[in-house]
C-alpha cells in the first residue's frame, strides 16, 4: 500500500494569545505543532502499512519551519517526508492550497490512499481534504471515526453522515479526512526519534508542479477567497453568581425559582 | 424575474425530512436576495419524488423557485454521486450565491462543488451580509473559535456553507407563491464505492434539547450517569458529555459536547464536573443559563457560568433530583 498523510503545522491553540482590541493573532506567543486530527491519520496510516506492508510519506505545504513537523511525522513512522514550500505558494485559501497538494500527490506517486485530518484548529475551514479529492478525481469519505477492515483492493469505514452512522466500502485510490475517534497516536520512542533525525526533509518548490499548475493557479494569485478582516470578539463575560461549599443548600434553593420562572420545571 | 440572477440554496434531504437548516438558510436568503435584487431558489436532490405539500413549505418559507431532482441512488450520502448530479443540473451562469448548511455532509459535499466549478468557498459561516460593493460578505469562526473572520470571494457564485441553529427559521406565509419543478435524471453509478449501508441512526441529538445536563470526568463510572438522566428527565432534557469521557468509552461520541463534538445553546446548560477546557466552552459557551457544579473553585468553566456551585456533584445531583422532581 502506498499512503499519502497530509500534514499542516499550526500554531499551539492552548498558548496563542488573541488581542480583541487590536483584532490580532499573536502567533509569537505560541509555538507550533503538529495539527491534533493529522496525527490521527498519520497513525491510521502505520497501521495499516504495519498490516499490509508498503509505504507512508507525509507532505506538508508551508514555510521552512514546517520541516520540524515533517520531522515529528517521520519519527511517529512515516518513511519518506516532503516540504512544499515557496513563496509562490503563500497566501493560498483552500482551493490553490489543495491544487497543489494535488499537484505534488501526483509527482511524488501512484498513491492508493491519501489520509487528511478532518480539520486544522487554525484555518478550521475542513475542505483541503475534499477538495484534493476533487483535484484528484477521486473519491473521498469524510468525518471517518472508524476503519472497519482493509485490504491490498478495499477499504471499509465508518462514517457520520445525514444523522446517521454509515459503513462505506471503497477501492482504490481513496482520501479519507479522519476524526480524533479514530485512533490514540503512540508516542514515538527514543529510537524512532533518532531515526527521524537522518530522514531527510526533501523540499518541492513551484517547479515541482509547474508543469501541472500555472503561477496564477497557486498561493494568494490563485485564491479566490481572502480574508478581509479579523475580529476578536470580546470573551462573554457572564456575572457569575458563586456559592461555596457551604451555601450548597441555597443554591439549589435559588436555582429551584429561577428553574420555575424559565418555565423549565416539570408540569 | 427571469433575468435575475440567483441566490441558490442547495438542501439536505436526509431522514425522511428537508433538514432544518434549510429553513433558516430561507431565512437569511431571503433577506440577503431582497437585498442583492436576486431570486431564491432551492434545488433538492432526492431518491423518491417528496410530496407537493413538503416542497411548499419551501416557498412558504421564502423560496422564489425549487427544483427536485430524483434519481434512486440518492437514498444514501454518497458526496461524489451527488457532487456530479448537483454539477451536471446546475447552470452557473446566472448563480451569484450558494448557500449549503454546514453539516457534516454539507461540508462534505460543498467543498468538491466548488473546486470543480473553481470559485471560493467559505466554511461555516455564522453571518452573512451583503456589502456596499453588492458583494457578499462571509463572517465565520477560525481558530478554534477564537476569532471571528470577514471573508469575501472575487468568483461567482460566491459559495459559503452555514452553521446549523445560527440563524432562525423563516416565518411561514401561506400567501406565498413560486414555481416548483421534479426532474427524473439519470446517473451512472459510482464504480468506486462498493458497498454502503446505514448501520445506526444517531439516537442521540443533544443539539435541539432546552436543556442539556452535562457530565465530565468528574463523573466516575458510566452508572452514575443514571443519576444525571434522571435530573435531565424532570426538565425533559438530554444527557452530553465531555471528551473524557467519549475518549473512556462511557458514553456514545453523539453525545460530546464542544469543539470536535455538536454545538448546543439551551435555555439551560448544567455542567458536572467539567473543567471548562477551551474545546469544551467552544460548543456550549453561547447556552442562554449556564450552571457549573465543580469541587475545585478554580475551574474555569466557572467563568463562564451564570450560577457556579462549588462542590462535590455526588452530594449535590441527588439532593438537585429530590428537590426539583415533582413527587
Ligand atoms: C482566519 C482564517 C479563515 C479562513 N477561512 C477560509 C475559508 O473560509 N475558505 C478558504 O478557502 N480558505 C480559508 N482560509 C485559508 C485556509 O486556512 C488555508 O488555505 C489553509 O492553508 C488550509 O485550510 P485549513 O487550515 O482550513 O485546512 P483544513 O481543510 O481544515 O484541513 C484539513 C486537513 O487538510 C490537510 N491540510 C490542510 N492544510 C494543509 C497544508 N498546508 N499542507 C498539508 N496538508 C494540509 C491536513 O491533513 C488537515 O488536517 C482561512 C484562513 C484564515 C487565517
Ligand atoms: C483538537 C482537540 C479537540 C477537542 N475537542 C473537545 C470537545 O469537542 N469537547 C470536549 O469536551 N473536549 C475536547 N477536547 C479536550 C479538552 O481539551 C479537555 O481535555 C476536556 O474537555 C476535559 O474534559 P473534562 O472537563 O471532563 O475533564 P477534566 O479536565 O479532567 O475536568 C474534570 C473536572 O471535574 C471536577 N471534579 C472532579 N470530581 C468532581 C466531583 N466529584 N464533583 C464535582 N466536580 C468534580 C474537577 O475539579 C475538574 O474540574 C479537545 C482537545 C483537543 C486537543
């Protein structure tokens, strides 16, 4: 099995700090990891290659730093990693983000399957996977909580779709946007991460797709989506009303009338 | 009204129903086609004809135009089928607008659309205006809901998927009239999937509870959310959860609360031993009463609640059961 992990590196959520009066992201203020749900794939991924055999490569579009998530990848077992990176590609929405992605997908192989995360908690928008699908021509099931069974010529999913579970089977070639369901991420070892140290990040620039994409099809040129403008709403500062450990019994007393004038009680 | 250029909803048909979403995308379509002089349509793309009497409530709720295209394949989520059904029909040319509800299988589906019909996609908005310029104006949640975005799309049709509960539904006018077209189309099959089957409805749906009563890894075992059952009947409410707890495998994924999980805004949002992480507070923070039972003071889901009890939920659930249940 051939599979393709797409990787993003985002800024760590916990630690960024939002300025509402400025209406600014301090990106400073946080480092940067591996988006959450990717390693979600990344894990689907080396299993199914430690079951079946073949090979996991990870890509990533991004600035050079990204290469130390490309890095995080090869130590959690990816065996080859690629950096897109140019200045070309800056600015991109999802649309040109996912043309190249695709792009570089079909230089670098003939992939049976692509695994996504089901979003990045940065963008947040959940189309890269989709749309790389379409670029590709293929067809992808998305919100995948579950691998059910795999084999060398198919692959069965659970899925959450209309209200309702769904187990899909496919062929190949196939993307999949994973949930954090799926799996729990093992840590990598002292000895992977030793590994990975001589895994070579190899970088693909603009030339690498040129053939397939035009410059105006990539980064900010060829997004039709941009952001205007950014707001920081004010966080809700709700008036909390605080009872002690010791004023327990009034609470439950107020909370009986307030429960009663929301017309919430019980009939 | 022919000449006029469109504002297309594309609607989920799905358990038996036009999903609510529709109804409040009617809504603020409507206000925005007012606006941008343009005319509502729905297009619904289903496996069975749907009764006149459903597809009327369309335009009783706003729609100028819907088309119901029928095709037997239809009768499960298959993005790619639908994808090249939708491509096929639509006639892009006089499209100035897509809406498409953000769920799951909205923001499945939409995504492919609009790469194939290269133009700009926004992804769950929770706003939307028209701007000076006559263009749209996308507003949405990024950063795991930190920040609120304005996004626009210099490609026609501008297309955004929009959160589900954002907006209300459209008031029903039974004096409305509009033109409602069912095609029978045919679609080669999709040679890729082999197999697909429903295996379980989500019984659970936390989002259109008035109250929810939630529990975190405060609560220990999955019996003892028999005792927060039993609290939410007496407000014939539902029972959620956080992750923990979902990640313990004590209760069902449908039922997480927040971020990764469903969204909900009660009248009244309870909340167990939960410690108010950001991707817990994102998908209950908007709820109109919020009451936090916590042992430690320090938690900060007490800064977002209205009424923070400090305490142990053990003492305090049985005591709230004997006290609020009518005997
Ligand atoms: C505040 C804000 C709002 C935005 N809103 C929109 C919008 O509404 N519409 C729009 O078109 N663009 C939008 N963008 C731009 C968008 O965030 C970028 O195009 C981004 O590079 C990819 O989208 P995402 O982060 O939403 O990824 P998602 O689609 O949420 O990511 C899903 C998965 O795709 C893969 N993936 C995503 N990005 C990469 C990458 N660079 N390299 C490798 N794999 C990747 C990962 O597996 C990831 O888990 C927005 C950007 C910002 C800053
Ligand atoms: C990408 C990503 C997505 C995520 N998505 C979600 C999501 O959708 N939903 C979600 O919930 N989390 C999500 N999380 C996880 C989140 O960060 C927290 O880990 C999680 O919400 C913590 O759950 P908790 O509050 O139940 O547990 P804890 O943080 O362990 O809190 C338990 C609380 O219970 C209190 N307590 C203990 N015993 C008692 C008692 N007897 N009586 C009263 N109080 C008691 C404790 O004081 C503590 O405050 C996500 C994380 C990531 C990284």
């Amino acid at each position: 099995m051939q599979i393709l992990v797409l990787i993003k590196q985002v800024p760590e959520m916990e630690k960024v700090q939002f300025d509402a009066e400025k209406g600014r992201i301090d990106r400073k203020s946080a480092g940067v990891e591996v988006n959450p749900f990717d390693l979600n794939a990344l894990e689907a991924a080396v299993k199914i290659r430690e079951k079946l055999g073949g090979s996991v490569t990870a890509l990533t579009m991004g600035p050079k730093r990204a290469e130390s998530a490309l890095k995080e990848a090869a130590a959690r077992g990816a065996d080859r990693v690629f950096l897109l990176t140019d200045k070309n590609f800056a600015g991109a929405d999802t649309i040109s983000t996912s043309a190249v992605l695709s792009a570089a997908a079909r230089k670098l192989g003939d992939f049976d399957l692509i695994i996504a995360g089901e979003m990045s908690v940065d963008g947040d928008t959940a189309q890269v996977g989709p749309q790389t699908a379409q670029f590709l021509e293929i067809n992808h099931a998305a919100y995948v909580s579950e691998i059910t069974s795999v084999s060398e010529n198919e692959i069965t999913v659970n899925t959450s779709l209309w209200e309702a579970n769904y187990s899909k089977t496919f062929n190949y070639p196939l993307l999949l946007t994973v949930t954090k369901d799926l799996n729990s991420p093992r840590l990598p070892s002292f000895k992977d991460k030793m590994k990975a140290r001589k895994i070579e990040v190899e970088k693909l620039d603009y030339e690498a797709v040129k053939n397939q994409l035009q410059v105006k099809e990539v980064g900010f040129k060829g997004s039709p989506t941009w952001v205007e403008n950014i707001v920081v709403p004010q966080k809700i500062e709700r008036e909390t009303k605080v009872y002690n450990k010791n004023e327990t019994e009034k609470a439950i007393a107020d909370l009986k009338e307030i429960l009663a004038a929301k017309n919430l009680m019980e009939a | 009204m022919a000449d006029k250029n469109k504002l297309l909803i594309i609607a989920e048909y799905s358990q038996n129903r036009i999903h609510p979403v529709v109804f409040e995308l009617l809504n603020k379509g409507r206000k925005l086609a007012d606006k941008a002089d343009l005319s509502l349509s729905v297009l619904i793309a289903a496996a069975d004809n749907i009764e006149n009497k459903e597809l009327n409530e369309l335009i009783y709720h706003g729609a100028d135009e819907v088309q119901l295209i029928v095709n037997k394949n239809f009768s499960y989520p298959d993005e790619y089928l639908f994808k090249k059904a939708i491509l096929n029909f639509l006639d892009s040319k006089q499209l100035e607008i897509i809406l498409i509800g953000a769920t799951h299988f909205g923001r499945s589906l939409a995504p492919g659309l609009a790469a194939a019909m290269k133009t700009g996609l926004t992804a769950d908005c929770t706003e939307l205006e028209i701007a000076e310029d006559g263009s749209l104006l996308q507003i949405r949640p990024a950063f795991s809901e930190n920040i609120l975005a304005h996004i626009k799309s210099n490609t026609r049709p501008q297309m955004a998927t929009v959160r589900y509960q954002e907006f209300t539904r459209a008031v029903r006018d039974e004096s409305r009239k509009g033109k409602i077209s069912i095609e029978k189309i045919t679609l080669k099959e999709n040679k890729s999937l082999k197999k697909v089957e429903k295996i379980s409805d989500q019984k659970i749906n936390i989002t259109e509870a008035e109250v929810v009563v939630a529990g975190g890894s405060g609560v220990k075992t999955r019996e003892d959310f028999k005792m927060l059952q039993e609290l939410a009947d007496i407000f014939n409410g539902v029972v959620a959860v956080s992750r923990d707890i979902v990640d313990k495998g004590l209760m069902p994924r449908e039922s997480q609360v927040g971020y990764s999980g469903q969204r909900v805004k009660p009248k009244l949002y309870f909340a167990f031993g939960i410690s108010g992480a950001p991707q817990h507070l994102a998908g209950m923070k908007e709820s109109e009463t919020i009451i936090a039972v916590n042992t430690d003071p320090s938690a900060p889901i007490f800064k977002a609640a209205d009424y923070a009890i400090e305490g142990d939920l053990y003492e305090i659930i049985p005591e709230m059961i004997k006290k609020y249940k009518k005997s």
